[in-house]
C-alpha cells in the first residue's frame, strides 16, 4: 500500500524527494499519511481535493485485493 | 541547417494536414515550411480516394520566440525534435509520450494488484482540434478497475493523466478503458438517450437521467443534438449534475 502511495505521490509532484510516507494501523486497518513538500500541496490535494479523492478511490481498490481498509491523511507541511 | 526537424501528415487535405501537423508540434504556419508530397485524389463519390501527404519542416528559430520554454527546462527534447523522430504517418504515431502513458499506466495497473495488458494510441481530433490519448487495458478480472459507476474507473483515468502528463512535461488528456467497458457504456447511454427522448414527448413533459460524469453527460447531448424534437440540458451540481430531455416548445 505504501509503495503504491510513493509511486502515485512522486509521479505527482515537483519535488519527489520531500515526498514521506507514514504507514500505521491495525489489523485490517491501514492508515497512511502523506507529506510533500509545501509547494506540492495542491498537486497532490487538487481542486477541492479531486486529486486526493482520486487517490484514496485507488487505494481502496488495492486495499480491498488485500481484505483491507485504508485512509489517507495528507499532513500540513 | 540541414537538420531541421520535419514531420510528415497524413490528412483529407491539405488545410486540415497543415492545421494536424501544427497542433502537433505545438508551432504557427510562420514556423514552418510545407511541402505538398501527394496531392492525393478525390476517388469515385469520395471512395477509396487518397489522401493528401504533406511534409512539414521547422523553420531555425529567429532568436526571439521560439516555441519551447527552453530556459529553466532540465529536458531540451522539445516537442518538434520528439515528433520529428516518430512521425511516419500521422494515424501511427507511436512517439515518446505514447510509450509513457504506456509504461505509467502499466505500473500503476500493477501496483494495484492487477495483471493487464496496456496500450496506448491517439484518439482522432475533437470539435476543438485537440487529441486524446486513448489507453486499452486488457485482462483477467479487472471489473474492480471500474467500479460502481465506473467511479474507480474515473479516479484511474484522472490519476494516470496527471502522472503522464507530470512525465511528459506537458498536458495529456488520456482516456482509459478496461476491457472494452466505456465502448460498451456508450453504446448503452446511446441508446437510453433515445428511449427517454421517446418517453418525454410521449409524456409531453421533460425527463430527467439519473446523475452521470460530464464525459457520460456529453455522450447524451450529442446523441440527441440532432433530435428533430427535443432539447437536452444539463442541471444541478457536480457531482451530481444530471440531464434533462424535454420537448421542444
């Protein structure tokens, strides 16, 4: 899940090397949580978070594969 | 000099080869030269006719204005020199951005969990001269890929032409398909369109579809644009904006 994460959030962003991800949770629940670099924010958040949801609806299908549930938070820089 | 790039085009005529051929390149008709290699011909009623080769060359920038943003650019690979090396044909163009989208879509197809075959290929213009890129994903049990209103589907396309377009350094519209479901969904919103545009006149009031994507919106409103009888608009707001058919007055 995280990998996934990684891969979407560097091919998104300018600046891949700023880009941090958090894996934590139980159980069947994963929670992730993004940190890219502050001028990254909207590539990654989108126009009222298009972009994030669009994430979060692709982590969900890959989640599920595994008999999981996942949330993603994206942190302030 | 020798070397400036050049693209060939393929087209009806030699207008629309011209037009083709500069949207690829990104260039106005004062930055290159056109040299006509095939007239083509007219056929019998417009059948089995040849159409138009045209060549075009970039002219040697003029100091000022050239069309790249070359300065800041890490990759100078600008768009005429990348279209210039893969521009056999314009209905074959297999260029960089093409075996991008491929590799991209490829790897996010997997990293979901799915195998799948990827290919990609340009879509013809649309009203406004631009071209999508039209990507085939084919394999076993990939209806999760779609999901409930093709919403998975949509977050996919979405994604993926952010991250081609991130890759390719310039604006890619890419339209994804899976197992040949967005043909199959056409065809049925076509023929839906037509039953409800039955229903409202039958009924003498308007109709309204259930909530749909702009792109499944639009397939309506084509399919009924030139419906003797009706007038389609859209209402409400995304996402939950809807098509209504109603007779016309």
């Amino acid at each position: 899940m995280k990998d996934l994460m990684e891969y979407i959030a560097k091919s998104l962003v300018e600046h891949p090397e700023d880009v941090q991800i958090h894996e934590s949770g139980s159980g069947d629940r994963v929670r992730l949580e993004l940190k890219v670099n502050a001028a990254d924010m909207g590539r990654v958040i989108g126009k009222s978070g298009r972009v994030a949801n669009a994430i979060r609806a692709l982590l969900r299908v890959a989640a599920e594969q595994q008999g999981k549930q996942v949330t993603l938070d994206v942190l302030e820089p | 000099m020798n070397e400036r790039p050049t693209l060939e085009i393929i087209a009806p005529t030699v207008e629309e080869a011209l037009a083709k051929g500069l949207e690829q390149l990104g260039l106005t008709a004062s930055d290159v030269s056109v040299e006509v290699l095939d007239t083509g011909s007219k056929g019998l009623f417009g059948m089995g006719g040849r159409q138009v080769r045209v060549r075009l060359s970039v002219n040697p920038p003029p100091g000022m204005g050239s069309p790249a943003k070359a300065a800041g650019q890490p990759s100078t690979a600008s768009a005429p020199e990348r279209e210039a090396d893969a521009a056999p044909a314009a209905a074959d163009i297999h260029d960089a951005v093409l075996d991008t989208t491929e590799s991209v879509v490829s790897k996010l197809v997997h990293q979901l969990g799915f195998e799948a075959q990827v290919s990609a290929h340009y879509d013809g213009e649309d009203r406004e001269g631009r071209r999508s890129i039209h990507v085939d994903v084919r394999g076993r049990d990939l209806s999760a890929l779609i999901g409930r209103h093709s919403e998975i589907l949509n977050a996919f396309q979405y994604v993926s032409s952010l991250m081609v377009g991130k890759e390719a350094k310039q604006f890619v519209q890419l339209v994804v398909d899976v197992e040949g479901f967005r043909a199959r969904r056409e065809k049925q919103l076509r023929q839906m369109a037509q039953r409800m545009a039955d229903q409202a006149l039958k009924m003498g009031r308007s109709v309204t579809l259930e909530p749909m994507s702009a792109a499944e919106r639009r397939i309506v409103h084509m399919e009924l644009q030139g419906h003797p009888a009706v007038i389609t608009k859209s209402v409400g707001e995304e996402p939950r904006r809807k098509v209504t058919i109603a007779p016309k007055e």
